[in-house]
C-alpha cells in the first residue's frame, strides 16, 4: 500500500493529516476531553503540551516512513477528534484507532454508514 490520501472527505466528515503547527489545537481538544477517554486512552492521564508536540513530530516522522497515518478528524471546520492508521499488527495489516472530544460523540461522526450510489 502506498501512501495515503492528507485529506478525505465524507458527509459532514473530513479527515486531514496531523501538522506540526496543529499543537495548540490538539493539546486543547484532549485537554477538553481528559476524563472522556482516560478509559481507553492511557495518554490522556498524562498528556500535557510537550506531549502534543511529540505526537505530532512522531506523527511526521511515521507518515513518511509508512509506518502510521495520523488525521485530525474535523466536522464543521472544528477539529473533534483523531484518529490513525498503524502498522503495528503485523505485516500488511493496518491497525485502525480513534477517539472524538467529549461534545462530538453520539452524534453519529464515527458510526455514520456509508451508503453507495445505486443502494
């Protein structure tokens, strides 16, 4: 698999890669959400800016190698969440992870069916 598209776009959905200069952004929307996604999120116990800005040189780093693919999830022009593709289940497998700030889930952005021309 080569790379894959910086931005796609679904509905009221868009997905654009992670930048280096998205720190303030990302830092806020975990921040936000801290209580939400400690459960399944282990960062979010110890995330503060220093570990944004990791993130998101490590997200550079792993895009131009292959080995992970992270997005910014927007809707409405508003960043609401991340998400990522990893290799790190095996040799051509893509691991797929996610997470949406606290006020953005139930609104159907994850879950939201894809529905085909002709169906």
């Amino acid at each position: 698999m080569g790379q894959p598209p910086e931005m796609l776009h679904f509905d009221q959905v868009e997905l654009r890669r992670w930048h280096v200069d998205d720190v303030e952004t990302l830092h806020r929307v975990i921040t936000e959400s801290r209580d939400h996604l400690l459960p399944w999120m282990p960062f979010a116990a110890t995330h503060d800016r220093k570990q944004a800005e990791g993130f998101l040189d490590l997200s550079e780093e792993w895009w131009a190698s292959g080995q992970a693919y992270n997005y910014a999830i927007t809707s409405r022009g508003m960043v609401v969440g991340s998400c990522g593709l990893h290799r790190r289940i095996g040799p051509g497998g893509l691991d797929i992870g996610y997470w949406l700030h606290r006020a953005w889930t139930g609104k159907g952005l994850a879950t939201r069916p894809r529905i085909e021309s002709g169906s």
